[in-house]
C-alpha cells in the first residue's frame, strides 16, 4: 500500500514539476520526473551500497605474520568503531588474534556493518535495521568460514 501510495505522490509531483513542458515531450517529462522522484528516499541506499562495496574490498582482508603456524592464539573481544566519510553509517570491528606467550598479534581481519538508508529506516523495510538493497556486512571470504580459517592457518585457537 505504501508503494502505491509513494508512486501516486511522484506522479502528482512530475505532474507539477513539469507543467511548463508542452508538446510531445511532456508525457516523456512527466515519465522521467517520475522515475526521479519515485527513486530519490533510495539514493542514499544505492550510493551507500557502492561506497560500502569498495570498503569490503579494499579493507577487509586478513593480516597474517610469517611465522604463525602452530601458533597458540586467543581472540582479543572487538570494540564497534564508526567509520566516518559515508553515505550510510558504516561501522567497523578490527578482529584479532594474538600468541598466547607474547601476546603479539598472530592474524587480523576487519569486519564491516552498514545500516539501511532514509527509506529503510523510516519504512522498517528490514528486522534488523540493515540496508534493503544490499548485505550490510562483509568479512574477509577466508573468515566466513571461522573453524576452517583457524585449521587452514594451523594455528590453536584457546580461550584466554
């Protein structure tokens, strides 16, 4: 019902918007006004979803040392930190594992969380308040797969 309701309110507004464009263009005016007007509450959701991409991209790959097999580790507890300079907000956790012995850290990862747009958040299009368009969180491909990242490292993971 929304959906209709918003397609009707940017019709109307083409409608207005373009009431000075006569002739054989006016119907194509009205159907681009349209369009413009009916996608503009998502902008922030399509551009965040590039922005977010390229992060995931770039940022979130797992730093290993050389010297990391048979490694005794334990999993330092990540803090959320905001990132700032984006579109949509865009959190980050920096996950890391240290030696047992040395308390250096062995392999790290960053983990990134995007929220929904305008429209998600006014609509609660999504449970989790996430974004409707795209996945709103990225990991290295190696630690989705938690248990096979620690035995495919060969390293021994303790609780501290």
């Amino acid at each position: 019902m929304a959906l209709f309701i918003w397609i009707s309110v940017s019709f109307i507004l083409a409608r207005i918007f373009t009431k000075w464009v006569r002739g054989t263009f006016r119907n194509g005016a009205i159907f681009i006004a349209t369009m413009i007007i009916f996608t503009l509450p998502a902008v922030d959701e399509i551009i965040g979803k590039y922005q977010f991409k390229s992060i995931c991209k770039k940022k979130s790959v797992i730093d290993v040392v050389n010297e990391h097999e048979g490694k005794t580790v334990y999993f330092i507890k990540p803090s959320m930190v905001a990132i700032d300079g984006y579109v949509l907000p865009i959190k980050m956790q920096y996950w890391k594992f240290a030696d047992k012995e040395t308390n250096k850290i062995i392999f790290s990862y960053k983990v990134f969380y995007s929220s929904g747009g305008f429209l998600g958040r006014i609509l609660q299009l999504s449970d989790d308040g996430g974004p409707v368009m795209f996945y709103g969180t990225c990991k290295p491909r190696e630690a989705r797969n938690y248990k096979k990242m620690i035995v495919d490292l060969k390293v021994n993971e303790v609780d501290r």
